[in-house]
C-alpha cells in the first residue's frame, strides 16, 4: 500500500518579503503554491498511491479568493479521475477560511468531521483512517483524546491538524502528547500544522511532513511531501518527495578574507552560485547576511545599498536566483589605532552603553519605534510578524542591534 | 609658571619699561587707551612664545632691535631670567646675552602653545565675547572647552549625516522620499492592492452566478416542459387524423376473415403441416422397402460361394508359432556352425604359442594362468626399479641444477668489495625541519601578499606621490597638523572678520562721507577751519595794510588792501556770525566730519588689522611649507594631510609586516642554505655528485634521499644474495646425499630381484620376465574363449533339433505331406503358413456377410413399421377433425392457410397503427371521438403554440449559456494570486525602505542620548565651577547652569534666573552674559592647573561692562584664584583700581599705572 501524505498547502499564499527589483525572475515565484501543488498531484499519479492524506491547512486563513478553493477542487478531481481517494482534515486557518465553507469536493474526497472523530475505512486497500478536523480556528483541546484505538486487520492512520505539546513558531492547537498517539496503536500518524518536516517516532512513525512551498525567509531548505509504503506485513517505509518551485536560503558569507565591498560581492557570488547549483533548477530566494570580523566592515555598511544592489546584480547574472535581502552583520576588525582612537573608543563604548540602556528597557524600542511619525502612516499589513513587528521583543532588539552596528561603523568611517 | 617680572626693553612704544608683577594677590594694569595695554599683552606671549616675522611692535625701535626681557618662576619654585630677541637665530638669550637653549623656556612652559596662551590665557573684552558669540554657535575654543570635544564635533557630524539620510526616506508631510512615494493613497503599495482587490473572486459572488444558473436553468426546463407537453398534443392530434385509412382496411380484412370462417371447419395450427410430413414419411417408408429386400438377396448369393479347409485351420496356432520361430532358428544354427569354427581356430593358435613359449613341453595345451601373487611381487620389484632410477635421475639434476644456481646466485654480487654507509646521509636529511621548505613558501606567500597590499595601499595613496621608502621622513604629527589646521581656520576666520570689518567700515565710511557731501551741497555752515581761513586772511591782509599804515615810505607801491581788508573783516564777522546763527548745522558739520575722520580711522585700523592677519595667514603658509621640508614631500593641502599621516602610517605599518615577513624568510632562507651545503658534502662523502646549482633545497633532499635509498637497496641486495647462495649450498648438499642414497637402494634392490628368478626359476631381465608371463597369461586365455565357442555350437545344434520335431507334428495335424528333406523345413514353414492365411481370409469373410444380412433384415423390418405408423396416424388426424376422408381433410387444411394470410394482413395493419403509440381500442375510440375538419384546425393551432415555445426556449437557452459561461469564467484562475504576490513584492518593498528608515531614526535616538550623555558626563565639572563663578559674580541673581540640549540635539547654555526659569544666553544682558562668558572661561582653566600647567592670566578690560558689584565680586574672584594662577587685569578704568582695593585685602591688590605715550 502506498499512501502520500502532506499537509499546510497553504495555496495562494504568496511569498513574503520578495521585493521587486529590475530584471528580478519576477515570473517565477508566480503562484508558487500553486505550481507546488500541481506536484503534488503529479508525484500522487506518478507513485499510482491508494490514497492521499492532507492533515489540514489547504488555504491561508484571510485569503478570500474563492478562485482558490476552484483551484483545489479541480487538482482534487484530476486525483478523482485517477480513482484516487483524498482523506482531508481541515485545519486551523481551513477553519477560518471562507472558502471552505462554500466549496463543495469531489467524491472521492473524504472530509472529516469537525465536532467528534470519525473512522474511514476503505476495504479494498485494508485501510482505515481516524481523523477530527477544527471546527474553529482556535481549538485548544485536545482532539487526539477522541481518537478509537486501533481496528484490527486494518492498517490504521490517524490523521490530525496539531502542534504536540508545542513547536516553535507554531501555536499550540489541539495539544497531546506523543505517548498518546502511540497508545492509540495505529500504524502511521499523519500530522500537520508545523512548516517544518520532522519524524517524531519511528515505532510507530509519527510524521510532520512539513509545507509543500516554502513562502518566507524563515523557511528555508527544501520542501514537499512524505511518501509512506506499507508492505504485506504492516512494515512501514517513509520517504521525502520534495515539491517546491521557489527554494529559500539564508546565505551566511564570511566575509573574514574580505578586504573590500568588490571581494565581498565575489565572495558572495560563489555561495550564490552553489545554493543555485544545489537547488535542481529551482529559483532561489535567498537573504544574504555579510557575517565575520571584516576589513570590508565598515565600507558594508556605509554602501549598503550599494551591496545590496551589486548583490541583486550578481543574482541576476547567475539567473534563478532571487535576493530578498541583503543585511551587512559584519564586525570591524579592530578600532583604530590612529589620531583620535581614543575618542573613537570613548565614543563607541557610549554610544554602545546608550543602546545598551535603551535595550533593558524591553519596551523602549516599541515606544520609540510606535512613535514615530511613519509608523501611523504604515498601513497594518506592513506592521506584524516577518514585517515590521515592533511587538516583538526579538525584532526590537535586531533593529537596535543594527542601529548600533551603524552608528559603531560610520563613527570608525568618519574617523579614517 | 609666573612671571615675576617684565622687562619692555624696547618693545612697541616702551623703552626700558619694568614691571614688577612679583606680588601675590591681583596685579591691575591701569592706564588709559592707547597707553599700551595691549602692547603689554602681546609681549608677554612674544616674550613666551617669539616674536613674529612681521609683528606690529618694531615701530619706534626698528624689528632688529625689538627686545623683552623677563623674570619667570616655575611652578616648582625654579627662576629662569630670559631675554627675547627678533632674530630667525638664536633669539633666546640670558641677561648676559648668552645664547639660551629653548629647551630651558619649553619646560618652564609646561608644554602650553601658543594658541593656548593667546586663546584661554591673555584674552581682552572682544575675544571674552567672540567666545561668548562662538559659544552661542556652538563652535569655538570656548564651546570646544565647555562642550564640543573634537569628539563630540564628530557624534554631531554624525547626526547630520544620519538625518540626512533618513530624509531620503521618509518626512513627514513630504512626497519626494521614497517612502512618502510608496505609502500615499496614490503609492505603489495601494495601486497593486487594488489590482488585487478587482482579482479577487468572492464566494458570495460565485454562489450568485451558480444561483443565477440554477434560476436560468429552471425557466429554461419549464419552458421545455410546455413545449414537450404542446408536441405530445400535436403528436396525438396528428396521429389521430393519420388512422383513418388505416382503420377502414382493417375493418374489410376482419369482414373477409369471417366468410371463411363460416365455409366449413378448420384444422388446428400444426394439422396442415404434420399431414404434409406424414405423406412425405410414408412415400420414402416405400422406396426404402424396396431397396432393402433387393439387398438380402445380394448377400445370400454371396454366401454361398465361400468353402474354407477347416484341418489347416484347426492347427493355425502351431503353425504361426513355427512360422514365428523359424527365422530364429535358422540365424541360431548359422551362429552354430560358426561358433564351432572359432573354436577350433583358438585351440590351434593356443598350441602353436606355448609351443614356442615352451618347445620342451609335452603337456596338453590347457595352460593355467600365473600366479597373481608373483605377477603383482614382479610387478611391484619392476616398479620400485623405475622409480629408483627416476629419483636417482632427477637427484643428479637437481645436483647439477643448485650447481648452476649457486655459481649464477654469486656471480649477482656487486663488483665493489667495500659497501658505503648510508646512515650519514639519513642523519643529514632527517636534521632538515621537515616544515622548512613548507614555511618558507608559506612566508613567500605571505610576503608577496604583504608585497601586493602595500602595492594595493601604494596605489590608493598614490595621490601624495610618496617615496618609496617613507620609514625616515620626517613628517609633522597629528596634533601639531590639528594644531596648525587649526591655526590655519583661526587665522582665515580673522582674515574673514578682518575682511568684513574692512568692508564694513568702507561701506560706513561711503556712507559718512556721502552725508557729509550732502550736508555741504546745501549751504553748509562754516567751519572752524572756515573760520580759522578767514581769519588767517583777514590777519594776512591787517599785516600788509599795517606796515603800510605804520611806515607810509615805505617801498611797496602796492596799494594798500584797505578793501580787501575790510571784505575780509565783514568776511570773518560773517563767518562768526553765522557760526553763532547755525550753531545747530555747525555742529552737525562737525558731527559728520568727527563721523568721517572716525570711519577713516577705524577703517584704516581695520584695513591694518586686515593687512596683519593676511600676513600671518601667508606666514602660517610658509611654516606649513616648512612643516614639510624637512620630509622631501611635496607639500599637502592642510586638508589632506591627515590623510597623508593615515597613507603614511598604513604604508609604514604595511612596509614594516612586509619587511618583517622577507626578514624571517631570508633567516628561513639562510637555514635552508646551510641545510643545502650540509646535504651536498654528505652526498660528496657518499660518493654522489649533488645535484647542479641552483638545485632547491628539496631536490637537494630529494637526490640525497633517492642516493640514500639507492645506497641502502644495495646493501639490502647484496644481503639478499649472500643469503641465497647459502641456502643453495645447503641445497646441493642434500641433493648430492640424496643421490648416494638411491645408488644404494639400487643395489639392495638388484639383490632381491635375483632371489626372486632363482625362487620362481625364472630368467631373464625384469621386462623378459614380465613378457613371459604376460604370452602365459594369453595362452590361458585363448584355451578359455575356445571352451566357450564350443558350447554356444551345441546349443544350436539342440535348438534346429526341437524346430525340426515340431514342424513334422504340425504337417501330421494338418493333413499335409510329411518333411522329406530336413534342409527344406523352413521353406515347408514359410509355404504351410501362406495357405493357412488364405483359409483364414474366406473364414472372415462370411462372417462379414452373416452380420450384413441380419442387419439389412433388421431394416428392412422398421420400414415396414414406419409405413404401417403414417397410415395410422393419418387415420387418427381424420378422427381428430371428425371427418371420413382424406380429401375433406386436405380442404380444411387449404381454409386454415387462407385466414392465417388475412390475419398477417391485419397485423400488418394493426401494427402501422401502433405506430402512433396508443392501442387499437383507444385509436378506435380516438378516431370516433373526433372530427377530421375539427382535427385540423386544433392541429394548426398548436403548431403556433410550439413555434412560440420553441422562440422562449431559444432566449432562455441563450440566457442559460450565458449565465453557465459567467460562472465556468470563474474557473480557479491565478490572476488573484499573482496579484497578491505582486501586493507582497510592493510590501516587502516598504518594508526593506521602512526598516531602513527606522533603523536611522533609531540610530539618530541613541545618537542624541550618547551626546547628552558624553555632555554630562565629560563637562559636568567645568560646568560646575563656571556655575560658582557665575553665581558669585551675580551674587546669586543665576544660582544654576544648565548645559541643555536643543531639538537639533546641538549644545546650548540656559542659566536659571533664582529658582525660576531657565534663560538663554542670548535673552541675558549684555554685562551678564560677559559675565557669563568669564566664568566660563575662568572655569575652564581648573584643568590647567591640574595639570600643573597654570600660566598668568592676562585679562584685557574684560571687566568693563560689569557693574561695581559685579566687578568687586569678579576681583574677590580672581583673588582666590590668584594663587593658583598669576593675575594680571588691564583695565583703563581708574575705579576699578579703587573697587579692588575696597574689595580685596591689603597686600592683595597691586595696581600699576601705565603712563600714555603722549604723556611720556
């Protein structure tokens, strides 16, 4: 028995802080989603599965394209026609997605029900799926408690949209633990709602397959599916199918052997080339991060729009590559020794202790940064996570951590 | 230091002018203007510091002979007596005139410039306020000591930088910077979000258009439903009207069916058909009858000519069997006879050999066979012989073989007797550091790295056309180019104010002098100097008429100027009088006039002061090109030479990592060079010539490793061959052993060999033994094979015997003539068994013929059964259909036939009218039910109808496809998705510029702290003290200052008014804010002192706008501090001498009053 199982589609979402610049392979990241999820149906007809396994998550929450719920339901009849069958759970943002309340799937769809477990069985393969979905967006309970024990004869799977008993970046929807699951006896869970593939157990395999399209800095490296084969004797096998089109990464170049912007830019080209090379044809977005102790520090940073045009420059001669970001983390070798060091230390040391303070005050950087004329002018979707997101800690203290670093450098410039 | 004593030998207007300022307490320096107050300022700096090229003081005593002399005390205690000469050499000289070393005067000095000196130490009234006013600006030496380091210069040139840059991004209320550009109703961002608005498909929009094509499908199905219902009417209606003629030919099809009916009976379905068949069985019944009695009779004849010889036929078995055996017997009487043949021939060759073997034999030929015991001992004896002789063979080639392979093995050795000692040379490679050779290609590359850095720095500073070797130049340092530059700004400022006083004074001087033409171009008043002409020529003239008038002789001719002189006289009455009317225009004149001569003054003291600092600013010039001299450069731009001090530095600091790099290479080079030496005298000794020059250091060790190793595979090998030859001496040894060994076994065996023939009485050589009782062995052999030939012949013999006995009792049984001649038995077997098969064919025969004639009865019978069936069922159909005859049966059968044609007729009919698809009764029914005529018209009727229906299904139709094609439009198209991706690339785009521009104003934010901060914390105590200075000075009116911060995040003074508000400078009086300005500066000098660096303090009628109070309080001041600095106040204010006195305590205050020049 061959089953495929993947989750967190999130179709039509775009990709997030790709910002447009001459020549940039604007085309490419089109509806990614989209392109990832046609492979998904592909890789299904191509492996000729029994069954596919969606663990919730299709849509984005606020999304309001109805196009998309068509979208999905026409890739889900290509798998009707094939006479494949499709078990969906909804998940968090399918709950409050408009779209599936109105979209009507195809028959060889099996929906789960939302206010108790439910049981699918399918004698012809021996299969049997256990599976609730949310019935709102923020289900706290734990769903999994629900769930039967296993049905004998049967190879069992459960199927849920959760977060375990929590994973980073992810809020903790119908927790439970691992333990659980296991007790439930079923051959293979099939969760979903974390972005990033992990195999929590192997006995039996509990599997977070991850998203199918990357769609922001914060995840990168490749992904797609897992494909799951269940031999005569209920061993299992699983296997990571990636389906893609758009491959982000977060490129650290050292800088270290650099001694300008010129060598920092070949340095860079280099690593750009080979994240290209290793993405099988892909486009690649990539954020760079100029890092290391550096003769080139101060230059990075008092050019730093220049780098950061060189940089998208270089993408474009390499082609399949796509440069989000360009950030100079680099440190100066040493301060100056020359006239006026001493100044130069002084300063340097003040200016550090003063975004020191400014630091310990947690809330200082929001209040100053919530203050500021442009910040009432920004219109909301450009504030928040991934964005401008002045309520977070971590995002306050790198813009303070950068303030820092360019003050520190156009001192030690202005001091040459 | 102090200055005990102040000799103006010939200095400006002073000629041998001493002051005593030894005193402690206040000394004040009092004289009016012009009396050489600040004559005696600028001495003490020229004594100090050397009197400058072109200095204004050389006037009354001409520059060689300017000379000041001084009695200095060091902070220590120590004096220093010193004369102060103009001259480029030597221009320190002690009282004696004795070239003094400047180095005494610089330690007394405390390392204070000049510029110190002149800008915190001697300062008169408009320095204290041009320091107030550059305080204001913040900039200045002032401001630099209270508040602006050079490094806080550089966090404000920062914050300009950065507000620079945010602005490009983003201000508020503008449309320019990028930001503003991309967040406007009107920006990219709101653009793209409506292209994705206009996209987006809503669901409540779908759900409409499929709401719309359900409705549109309902009227569509109830329209088709109407025109489905107005067809089936029409359908009926026509079908109706199309039965008529249909009807009226069924009605005469059922008329004539019933005629028949009434002609007589019919026959039941399948009578017609099984009386056609009976007839036919029973013609065929007879024809078969016939032919089978014909047939009987055939056979019987036949019969009857068949006679078989039932005897033969008895003794048929006996006689197959002989006939089966007879070609056995005859092949085995054949081998008999062979067989017997053999024999004898084996018996004679038996005879004829042993005969030979043995000629003496007298014995029958049966021989017995050898003993196997013998055969396998003489074997066996035969056997250990060969395998002797071949060991002892291949003993002695192996004898012969170690020979040649010990004489081969030690004609290997090497030619030399005397092997070399590698061991040295292994000493001597492995005394190499095995990094060496890595090391210095690691430093070779590190130098050519270093080489191409300085080259790359060489090339950045290629500007300042630099030697090569910049380690011995000698350059100015930093502080003395910060110094100069900063002289340099100084001096170009005062040739700037100079400049524009000079402008300014021109342009009032333009001015007074154009009022004062005015003034005169209308009737002006006399002037004294008017006054004075006229009386001048009134006096001119009284002096001609006098002498005219006192001395009439004498010799003038002239008229006397009587006239004239009385014209003069009413002139000058005139003059006066009008003086005396225009008194008020007069002294206006005189105004405009004291206002020109003022200007011209002030404008050419301006014009002096202009030409002196252009002067100082062409000497700072040469200095600066006399900076650079000595370092052979050409000269920088002042503004360039900090950059040159950085190329030089970097260059120096890159020259010297490069110089320390060939250093340890060339020692790692001289290492690897002796190493080198090393290995070639060691491979000489070995006998090796090394290799040529200029051979590395790792071909050296190379050779001498590949000479070592040839050196020691030699030894090895001569080892390894020394070695071999041993062990095939041994070898040969045991080969030679081997060999004497085997002759023995030899002998001992040729013993036993003749014990054995002598035991056997056998002679001969082993192979004639062996041979021997090989032809024995043979022989017996022969005897046997005869012996078995034999019998096989009798064995036949028995077998043609029994055949023979058998044949003669079948001949007997059968009837047939006995066997006459034996020879012809199988001939009789062959002949009696074809007869017998003859016999045996006629038998079969017959009874074939018998079992044909039963069956042909058998027949023959059934025909006759199956004609008596047919009659009887022909009666049994006649009975059926109660008739006598067959005939009536006949007609009845034909009746049936014709009303089955009407009845097929009738349905044919029936079936054209089910055609319309409503059963006979009902078309009956309809058909009577309606009218032809009314059937028309109905029909006429509907077709409007349906033609109307079909117009309304056509629109709905239309109306339908249009509604389905809206909604298969919405058909999970992309062009939302794209667009929202196009929204998210305009975002990330604000973001990116937003982030920017956050991380600037962030940058500004700790920028603005760190400033306030570096403030607080580097000038509180300056601050503070100017705080109690102030205080003291206004007696408390200003108990605080505060050193505040403006928006631009610049540095302002505020002063607090008793615990009110805060006050700016600029809003304070003017005495106050001068008061301001010397606390300040009295403040700043604290650190001096610290630093043991105090100087006298000059003071040049700083005190003139205070008030008595204020003044008393400032004196009271100086005092206190007089102590740790020398004081010196020049005022030209008289009271103020006297304010120090109420003020101060006697012994404290000690007043010199200058004499001015006019009055000397």
């Amino acid at each position: 028995m061959k089953l495929l199982h993947a989750a967190d589609l999130h179709i039509d979402s775009p990709l997030h802080g790709l910002e447009k610049y001459p020549d940039a392979p604007v085309d490419m990241i089109r509806a990614a989603t989209r392109r990832a999820t046609e492979n998904l149906v592909a890789l299904t007809l191509d492996e000729q599965v029994d069954a596919v396994l969606l663990a919730g998550d299709v849509y984005d929450g606020d999304w309001r394209g109805y196009d998309t719920g068509l979208f999905f339901q026409r890739q889900l009849g290509i798998l009707g026609d094939a006479g494949i069958r499709v078990y969906l759970v909804s998940g968090n943002h399918d709950a409050q997605s408009q779209i599936t309340k109105n979209l009507r799937l195809p028959n060889n769809v099996r929906k789960f029900d939302t206010h108790q477990s439910q049981s699918i069985e399918d004698p012809h393969v021996g299969l049997i799926v256990h599976g609730q979905g949310y019935a709102r967006r923020d289900v706290m309970e734990n769903l999994a408690a629900d769930y039967p024990q296993a049905a004998p004869g049967m190879f069992n799977v459960g199927l849920l949209h959760t977060a375990l008993t929590g994973r980073a970046g992810h809020t903790k929807y119908a927790p439970c633990s691992v333990e659980e699951l296991v007790s439930r006896g079923y051959g293979y869970w099939a969760l979903g709602h974390v972005h990033t593939r992990e195999v929590v157990s192997e006995e039996p395999h509990i599997v977070f397959p991850g998203n199918i399209q990357g769609r922001s800095i914060r995840e990168t490296g490749p992904k797609g599916c897992t494909l799951v084969t269940v031999t005569d004797k209920g061993s299992v096998a699983v296997e990571h199918r990636d389906l893609d089109v758009v491959r982000w990464a977060h490129l650290r170049v050292d800088a270290a052997s650099a001694d300008d912007l010129d060598d920092v830019c070949e340095l860079v080209r280099t690593q750009l080339a080979a994240e290209r090379d290793q993405s099988d044809g892909r486009l690649v977005a990539a954020r760079v991060t100029v890092t290391g102790r550096s003769a080139a520090h101060a230059e990075l940073w008092r050019e730093r729009e220049r780098l950061t045009v060189e940089v998208r420059s270089i993408a474009v001669d390499l082609g399949e590559v796509w440069v989000e970001k360009v950030g100079p983390g680099t440190s100066p070798l040493d301060v100056g020794t020359g006239d006026g060091a001493n100044d130069i230390t002084d300063m340097i040391a003040g200016l550090l202790r003063t975004a020191k303070e400014l630091g310990t005050d947690e809330d200082a950087v929001r209040r100053f940064v919530e203050k500021d004329p442009l910040w009432s002018k920004l219109s909301g979707d450009v504030r928040g996570e991934d964005r401008l997101n002045s309520s977070s800690a971590e995002w306050c203290a790198q813009l303070l951590s950068e303030a820092s670093d360019l003050l520190v450098s156009m001192l030690q410039e202005g001091a040459r | 230091m102090r200055l005990d004593r102040l000799d103006l030998v010939k200095y400006g207007r002073f000629t041998d002018h001493v002051l005593d300022f030894s005193a402690p307490g206040v000394h004040l320096v009092v004289g009016p203007n012009e009396a050489g107050k600040s004559t005696m300022r600028n001495a003490v700096t020229d004594l100090l510091y050397g009197i400058p090229a072109r200095t204004t003081y050389g006037y009354l005593h001409g520059m060689q002979d300017l000379r000041i002399g001084a009695l200095l005390r060091a902070s220590d205690g120590s004096e220093l007596e010193i004369v102060r000469l103009k001259k480029i050499k030597d221009p320190l000289r002690t009282v004696g005139d004795k070239v003094l070393d400047p180095r005494e005067l610089q330690s007394i000095l405390a390392g204070v410039t000049k510029d110190d000196f002149t800008d915190v130490f001697a300062i008169d009234h408009e320095e204290l306020r041009a320091g107030g006013a550059a305080l204001l600006a913040g900039k200045g030496d002032l401001a630099k000591a209270l508040f602006e380091s050079r490094s806080s210069a550089q966090l404000t040139t920062l914050l300009a930088r950065l507000r620079e840059e945010h602005s490009q991004l983003y201000v508020p209320r503008g449309r320019i910077p990028v930001l503003n550009a991309a967040i406007g109703p009107e920006g990219s961002l709101s653009q793209a979000r409506r292209e994705l608005d206009e996209q987006i498909l809503r669901p409540e929009t779908y759900r409409e258009s499929e709401r719309a094509v359900d409705d549109a499908t309902k009227q569509y199905e109830g329209i088709s439903e109407d025109l489905k219902r107005a067809r089936a009417e029409q359908s009926r209606l026509t079908r109706i009207k199309q039965a008529y003629a249909g009807m009226e030919q069924r009605r005469q099809l059922l008329e004539e069916r019933a005629q028949l009916l009434a002609a007589g009976p019919l026959v039941a379905g399948d009578v017609g058909y099984r009386y056609d068949t009976l007839r036919s069985e029973r013609r065929e019944a007879e024809t078969i009858l016939r032919g089978f009695v014909d047939d009987v009779r055939e056979v019987e004849d036949e019969l009857r000519e068949h006679n078989p010889d039932l005897a033969v036929l008895a003794v048929a078995e006996t006689i197959t069997v002989l006939h089966a055996d007879a070609n056995g017997v005859e092949k085995a009487e054949k081998a008999g006879l062979k067989a017997a043949r053999s024999a004898d021939e084996l018996r004679g060759q038996a005879s004829s050999r042993l005969a030979r073997l043995r000629p003496d034999a007298s014995r029958a030929p049966e021989v017995e066979t050898v003993a196997p015991t013998l055969r396998a001992r003489v074997g066996e004896m035969i056997n250990e012989q060969t395998v002797l002789a071949t060991e002892l063979g291949a003993a002695r080639k192996q004898v012969k073989s170690r020979n040649r392979a010990l004489d081969a093995e030690l004609a290997k050795l090497p030619a030399d007797t005397e092997p070399v000692d590698h061991a040295p040379l292994a000493a001597v490679v492995k005394a190499v550091p095995s990094s060496l050779s890595s090391q210095i290609l690691a430093l070779e590359k590190q130098y050519t790295v270093a080489q191409a850095k300085l080259a790359k720095a060489r090339k950045r500073y290629a500007r300042f056309a630099l030697p090569e070797d910049v380690g011995d130049l000698t350059v100015p340092g930093a502080e003395e180019i910060a110094a100069y530059r900063k002289r340099i700004d100084d001096t170009d400022k005062a040739v700037a104010r100079c400049g524009e006083r000079v402008a300014l004074r021109t342009t009032e001087l333009a001015g007074h002098r154009r009022d004062l033409e005015n003034f005169l171009r209308q009737d002006p008043p006399p002037s004294e100097t008017d006054l004075a002409a006229s009386r001048a020529h009134r006096q001119e003239l009284w002096g001609q008429l006098h002498s005219g008038l006192v001395d009439p002789h004498s010799a003038s001719t002239a008229p006397l100027p009587v006239s004239e002189y009385e014209t003069a006289v009413a002139a000058s009455d005139e003059t006066v009088d009008r003086m005396r009317r225009d008194a008020q225009r007069m002294a206006e004149r005189s105004q405009l006039e004291e206002a020109v001569e003022k200007t011209e003054r002030l404008l050419s003291e301006a014009q002096e002061e202009h030409k002196v600092t252009v002067e100082d600013r062409q000497a700072l010039e040469t200095r600066w090109t006399e900076l650079w001299t000595p370092s052979g450069l050409p000269v920088p731009a002042v503004e360039a030479a900090t950059d040159l001090l950085t190329a030089l530095q970097t260059l120096r600091e890159q020259t010297d990592e490069r110089d320390a790099l060939l250093l340890t290479l060339d020692s790692d080079r001289a290492a690897a060079n002796a190493h080198a030496t090393r290995l070639r005298e060691a491979l000489a000794d070995a006998g090796y010539s090394a290799p040529p020059e200029p051979a590395s250091l790792n071909e050296l060790i190379e050779a001498t490793s590949a000479f070592h190793t040839t050196l020691a595979e030699t030894a090895k090998k001569r080892a390894r061959i020394t070695a071999a030859a041993e062990n095939l001496r041994n070898e040969l040894t045991d080969a030679q052993s081997e060999v004497t060994g085997l002759e023995t076994e030899l002998a001992d065996w040729d013993e036993k060999w003749k014990r054995q023939l002598a035991d056997n009485q056998l002679t001969g050589t082993p192979a004639q033994v062996a041979e021997s009782l090989s032809e024995l062995d043979e022989i017996a052999r022969l005897h046997a094979d005869a012996l078995r030939f034999q019998e096989q012949a009798d064995e036949a013999d028995n077998q043609v015997s029994t055949f023979t006995s058998r044949l003669d009792q079948a001949l007997a049984d059968a009837g047939r003539p006995p066997l006459t001649t034996p020879d012809r038995r199988y001939a009789v077997v062959r002949s009696l068994k074809e007869y017998l098969d003859r016999q045996s064919a006629s038998q079969d025969e017959i009874t074939r013929l018998t079992d044909r004639l039963a069956t042909l009865r058998g027949k023959l019978e059934s025909a006759r059964n199956n004609r008596a069936e047919a009659d009887k069922s022909v009666a049994v159909m006649l009975a059926e259909g109660l008739m006598h005859y067959e005939h009536e049966l006949v007609e009845a059968i034909e009746r049936t036939d014709a009303i089955r044609g009407l009845d097929k007729q009738l349905k044919a009919v029936e079936n054209s009218l089910a055609g319309a698809g409503v059963g006979i009764a009902q078309l009956e029914q309809e058909v009577a039910d309606h009218d032809p005529d009314e059937l028309t018209a109905l029909i006429a009727d509907l077709d409007a109808r349906i033609l109307q229906l079909e117009g309304d299904l056509g629109t709905r139709a239309a109306g339908l496809a249009r509604c389905k094609n809206t909604l298969e439009q919405m058909n999970g198209s992309d062009a939302a998705a794209i667009a929202a991706d196009a929204v998210e690339e305009q975002r990330a785009g604000i973001v990116h510029h937003a982030h920017d521009y956050l991380r600037l104003r962030l940058a500004e934010q700790i920028l603005l702290k760190s400033i306030e901060t570096y403030r607080q914390e580097n000038q509180a105590p300056v601050l503070r003290k100017a705080q109690h200075i102030f205080t003291r000075i206004t007696h408390g009116e200003y108990p605080e200052l505060v050193d505040d911060t403006d928006a631009d995040g610049k540095a302002v003074l505020r002063a607090r008014r008793g615990s009110g508000p805060l006050v700016d400078v600029e809003d304070m009086s003017e005495g106050t804010r001068d008061q301001l300005y010397l606390a300040l500066r009295l403040a700043s000098l604290d650190r001096y002192a610290d630093e043991g660096r105090a100087m006298p303090l000059l003071l040049d009628d700083v005190l003139m706008t205070f008030d008595d109070g204020r003044t008393g309080a400032g004196l009271s001041l100086l005092d206190e501090m007089a102590d740790r600095f020398q004081v010196i106040v020049f005022t030209h204010h008289e009271h103020i001498g006297r304010i120090a006195q109420d003020a101060l305590a006697a012994g404290r205050i000690h007043v010199h009053d200058l004499v001015p020049a006019s009055e000397r």
